[in-house]
C-alpha cells in the first residue's frame, strides 16, 4: 500500500505541477481520503491566494496606469512650455 500511495502521490503532484505533500515514510497512511481532502484543501487555500494576488496585481497595474497617464499628461504640458518660452 506504501509504495501505491507514493507513486499515486508523486503523479498527482506531478500533474499538479505545484502541489507537493510529504508524508514522512515511518507514518502509516491507513485513510487516502484523508490524505486527499488535506490536499483538496491545501489546493483551496492556494488558489484563493493566487486570486487575491492577482486582484492585487491588478490593482497595482491601474493604479501605474493612472500615474502615467498624469506623467504623459504633465510633459505634454512641459513640453508646450517650453515651446511657448523659448
């Protein structure tokens, strides 16, 4: 059972391409569901950070928008300055 639950384990996180669960060899897993509904869970909690850093990200990116839309805004305005100026 050791040795299925390892490979089983191993190309699931494979698959997953970012979940990896170490259950230390000298522990007895007698409950796969178990160990399934810890990692059903540990994936949740995953993608709800990869949400809320995303909608950071977001956030961030309009915000940077927004300021060199006014950097944009106030060198055109330099600009016809010292056009007018010179």
């Amino acid at each position: 059972m050791g040795r299925f639950l390892f490979s089983f384990l191993s190309t699931l996180a494979y698959k997953s391409r970012f979940l990896c669960k170490f259950i230390p060899m000298k522990e007895q897993v007698t409950d796969i569901s178990k160990i399934l509904q810890d990692m059903m869970e540990d994936m949740r909690l995953l993608r709800e950070t990869v949400s809320q850093q995303y909608a950071e990200i977001m956030k961030l990116n309009r915000n940077i928008n927004a300021l060199n839309l006014q950097i944009r805004k106030k060198d055109t305005k330099l600009t016809n300055l010292r056009e007018r100026f010179s």
